[in-house]
DNA sequence: CTGTTAGCGCTTTCAA
DNA sequence: TTGAAAGCGCTAACAG
C-alpha cells in the first residue's frame, strides 16, 4: 500500500526527500519500466535501445541511485562478497596477507567482509558459522591449524556444510584439510635456512619454538632442526623452548632458554622475526651483543621489522602474493581442491655473520 | 514452480541433498507456519510456545540452517553491517586502529566490510559510493584528511548523500567536517613532544615532515615548530623536510635533511614511527650513532616498533581504543556530529638521552 | 500464540 | 527491444 503503488493517474504528487532511490523511483523517473531500468543499470549485455539507456542512466545520476547489494544478492541467488578470516589483524603477518587479498577482490569487483578469531581456535568455526549467513561467494581462512582434533572436526564440519552449499573454502596454512589450500612451505625453507646457518659456521645453536600445538611453528621448528641434525648438529630438546607466537612470547621464552642452558649457544633460531625481536629485546637486557656475542635469526620478513639492528637473517615470504592467491585460487571454477605450494627463500643479514 | 510449491499432498517425494536450506524448508520440517520459524529462529521476544520452538530449532540444527543476512536485510529494510576504509591495511598504524573497530563491531553483533584506498584520495569518494550498495548501518573512515578541496569536496558530497539516505559517518581523522569524528590530538601531543625535548636541553632541531597536504603529518610538524619557538627555540624552515609517510619516505627524507642543513642539528622528530625507523636506518648508514651523536623521536608508538634500538621517544596513541571509540559513536542514536577527542601521550625513551 | 499474506528491492522468465 | 509478473528468502502487519 505504499504511494508508489497508486495507479499512474494519481500523477504529479510531491515526492519528499526521497531517502534512498531505488530502482523503482529511477524507472519511474526515467519514465520506463523496473526491466529496462534494471538491464540499462545492473544487467547483461547490449539488450536496450540506446535513448532509454541514457534517459535512466541520467535518472540514476539525478536521483543518487545506488543498487542495493542486499536485494541484488537475494534475486541473483549469489553475492558478491569474500570473507576472510584471520586470527589477528593487527599482526603485521596477516595484515600484509589481508592487504593482498583486498586487492585481489577488489579487483574482481568483490567486497570482503573480515572477521578476527583473536587467536581462539574455538572461534573459528562459530565465525564461519556466522559468516555463511552473508553466503559469501568464498571463503578464505589465514592462520596455521593446530593439532587439536576435536576444534578441527567443528571447523573441518562446518567448513565441509558450506562447500556443500555451494561457496567455496581457501585455506592459507597446512594442506591438512581437503580444501582449496595456499601451503606455505614453512618446513624446506627452515631446513633451507638452518643449511646455510651451518653454512656459515654455527655448530651449537638453540630454537625459540612458537606454541607447541600450532602448525607453523611446529614446521619450521621441525625443518630447521631436522637440517641441522642431517648436517651433523644436533640441538638437544633443552634448547628448543616454547612460546607464544608474539614478541612477548619470544621475550619469554629467551630468557627461558637463557636460563636453562646457554653455555656455548651462537646462534638462537626464533620461528618468526615478531618473536626474535622479542627475543633480541632480552638478549640485549642480558647484557649480549647480537651478532657478536649471539646470532640470531627469524622467519617472515616482516617489513617494519625490517630495520632492527643488527638486521635480521630471516626467511622471506611473499605475504601479499599469498593474499593475491588466495583469492584467485578461490574464485576457480569447478570443486578441485587445488593446493598451491609457496616456497619462501633466506635472506642472510647482519645479525648473522659468518663464524670464524 | 519449483518442488516446493506442489501441494502437501504430493508428500514424501526424495528430497535432494539441499544445496542451502531455506527457513521454509525449516518451517516445513518442523511442521509449522513460515512466521512461526522466523520468530523462534530469529524474531522477537517469548512469543512462541516453547514446543514449537524446540522443534523448529531442532529443524533448523537438523537442516544446517544458516539464515540469509541479505533476505534478512531486504526485508528488514537494514543491515547489519558496518564499512570500514583505511588508507593501507599493511600500515601498523590503520591495522591497529582496524583491530579495535572490528572487535567492538563483533560485540555489537555487526560484520565489517573493509576497504582500501591504497593511500590515493580519489578513490575514497569512489569507495564510499561503492559501500552505499551494501547500506551499512554506519561507514567509519580512517585517514588523515588532506589540503585538496577537490577531493574533500567530492568526499563530503558522496557522505553526506549516504547520511541523507540514513547511514551513519564517523570520522578518524582531523574534524574538518560535518560528521562524527574521533578528533586525535596530533597539534596538542607534538607541542607536549616539544615541549618535553626542550626540557631536555636540544636546542637545534630538525624535522621529517609527511606529504605536505596531509593534515596529520602538518599538524604535528605545526605542534612541534610552534611549541619550539614559544619555548624560544627556532626551527629553520630548511630544517623542515617532507616526504612519503612510510619507511622509506622517512630514510629519504633523512638523507635529503643531511645534505641540506645539518652542521649542529642535535635532534630530529620524524612525524610517525614509520617514518623514524626508515630515518634512523639512514643515519646509521651515515655512520652516525643514534642517541649519542642524534637524538630522534617519533609518534604514534607503533607496537611492532617498540624494540628498535635505541628505543625511540614518541607519542603513544591510543590506536586499538581509538578504533572501538569509533564503533561506539558511529552506533550513537540521533543525528548529532559529536567529536570526540583523543590524547596522546609522551614517552620518553632512549632515543633521546638528557643533554649535558 | 499462530498462520496468511503483503511486502522489501531487485532479477529474470515469458509474452507481446 | 520492452513490460508484466513471478519469484528470491525473509519479516511484519493483520486476522484468527
């Protein structure tokens, strides 16, 4: 029973302020019917005689039209939006990785929707769960997996009902799960980098661990340890010390480890640079100088973190390409489940200097 | 014509693996009317007999039902999303700030969208006119403000039609307009900086400068220069060099001040964080020892930079807060434009030793 | 308290 | 090509 109902005849009424156009008022306006307005502003091809075109496109502009994603979404059946999922936006890690993928989407027209699980694995699947609700074209998941089964079903679950439903997961982490996945190839390039830290000439070093069920840092730890031993180092289960996946953890855990057992350590690998910051933070507490006294190395490349002196030998890894990715791995047609290898490469800097 | 609509006495035809339920499918399931399921799934208060509300969510959990926001958006007339634009998402600074608003939103029940602008002015008013399409509930912009009227004025237009319409703006950022803005104190905490430094006998010193036209950067620049000659001393044009707000705009920016003017310049204040780390990787390579031969201060006191070394003196800001502050007002009943203001706060650390 | 029935804004057959 | 009309999934009067 709104106005706009009223047959034609009741004619030239006083339109108020309208609030917000909507296509209605543009084809009222333009003077043609809602199809054609639609196919002239939001349809497919070439299918509408060129003055109606520009008689609605006009209105359009006149009335401040702006298409309603919400009803376009509910007609068509499919929206326009990406979620994504990270564990921690304000960690330089995900931001760069975030900031691939917004490009990315952007650039195929698609708006993202980003939701942080604040490093709470129980989050995970109760944010895909409500993240369906906006029937995202795709979903992409950041951040490592753990080894923590029960917490995996419900993802693995949860994830599994939205695919059946048509949408599709991209997971940037472990090729754990039978999804879509970018696999950062966390394991060879620790191995790659503790080869050329033996390279170098250390021979007793010690591993700052991230949280022991975390999948990254399990990989690299694993990698880099690994190596090590195949190249005849060994380094003892004391040395390799846990902590949390922040600078405060790798705070902790060096001076953990300081504590523990230090005697002949030169080198002290964190598994990522935002720890060995932490890690060099209490070093230099202790009264060491780095790349003298100790070296010390990370993985990530984190670019603000690119200027610590000394700076920091560390395993590169193309964060916003991982981003850019994602996003086209998720937008592939067909249900593969495609994994897509990322491979990341040593950068030797001063805080690891040859031994001699 | 689909399935769905053949009279119940077809009855138990096989029903495929459904693609998504609908609250219809629920409804039917669970034997009861449409608006029957609608009000115990997400209606209103108690008014549905609990019988038939356990059975319609028992349907609904049997079914993987995951309500439509967009339906629900269309036929509530509102939607439950908030956008949020930032300069860079990669930029600690915005991915902070983007940190506290996404958290408060998840309090609030909302779902951010997030975009970028990539740092270019144009595209603000561009983004703003796409964000209209999903009609949030409110549209926070995070970003310095700039001296460009073109841009600003086509900014202004695009939000003000999006409030005119029923949206909600809020502003982090200089209040140079008609909106809701969370106001940071950058002309009043450069002045205390100054203020500070003074105190601790610099005398001759020299400024890093942001883009010239971004309000931020001119207002701590302003802050500091005023401070400085109210406490008699000077700061020489010369000594005032602007560049990128980033890391390598800040080393540039240093190499160029070193060459100008820099016989007796004792202490140099870079405008953000970024900005000073990218200074101090230049003097160091210019073979100066920072906080013995240089002082150097920043601002914003970006966490992952907290552990350069010297650690460098600057104005905390309260970035996490400034972002939930945002949330809470943009949600603000009425159509005031209350600005809040947010202070910052000096920290004085080793960068800038006392001078004897 | 429950069910019927109009919408919400837009797309898309289907005829004309 | 254009327009009428039937949906899309859901909410919200409005009767019962």
């Amino acid at each position: 029973m709104t106005d706009t109902d009223q047959p034609a005849g009741s004619g030239e009424e006083f339109i108020p302020p309208a609030h917000m156009a909507t296509l209605s008022d543009v084809a009222r306006e333009a003077g043609v019917s809602l199809a054609t307005a639609s196919r002239s502003l939001n349809g497919s091809s070439r299918t509408v005689r060129e003055e109606y075109r520009q008689r609605v496109l006009a209105a359009a502009h006149r009335l401040n039209y702006s298409a309603n994603h919400s009803a376009q979404a509910v007609a068509r059946g499919t929206s326009q939006t990406i979620a994504l999922i990270v564990s921690d936006i304000a960690d330089p890690y995900f931001s760069s990785i975030a900031s691939g993928v917004m490009r990315a989407a952007e650039d195929q027209g698609l708006v993202v929707t980003m939701s942080i699980t604040e490093r709470r694995p129980e989050r995970e699947a109760e944010l895909v769960r409500a993240m369906r609700g906006m029937r995202p074209r795709s979903l992409i998941m950041v951040g490592s997996r753990r080894n923590d089964p029960r917490a995996s079903r419900e993802l693995e679950a949860e994830l599994a009902a939205y695919e059946r439903s048509g949408g599709r997961v991209t997971m940037i982490a472990q090729p754990t799960m039978a999804f879509r996945t970018v696999a950062i190839g966390n394991v060879g390039a620790a191995a790659e980098l503790a080869g050329q830290l033996v390279g170098l000439g250390y021979r007793s070093m010690a591993v700052l661990g991230g949280p022991e069920q975390l999948l990254t840092a399990r990989d690299r730890v694993e990698g880099f340890v690994g190596r090590c031993a195949e190249l005849g180092v060994e380094i003892h289960q004391r040395r390799i010390v846990h902590g949390d996946f922040t600078r405060d953890g790798g705070f902790v855990a060096a001076a953990e480890l300081h504590r523990r057992d230090f005697a002949d350590v030169d080198l002290v690998f964190a598994v990522n640079d935002v720890m060995a910051v932490g890690a060099m933070a209490y070093f230099r507490t202790a009264g060491l100088v780095l790349g003298r006294d100790l070296a010390i190395a990370g993985f990530d490349d984190i670019e603000t973190l690119r200027d610590v002196s000394p700076a920091l030998t560390t395993v590169a890894l193309p964060l916003q390409e991982i981003g850019r990715t994602a996003v086209e791995l998720a937008l592939e047609a067909g249900n593969n489940h495609r994994v897509v290898p990322i491979e990341g490469s040593v950068i030797i800097r001063e805080s690891t200097p040859r031994r001699t």
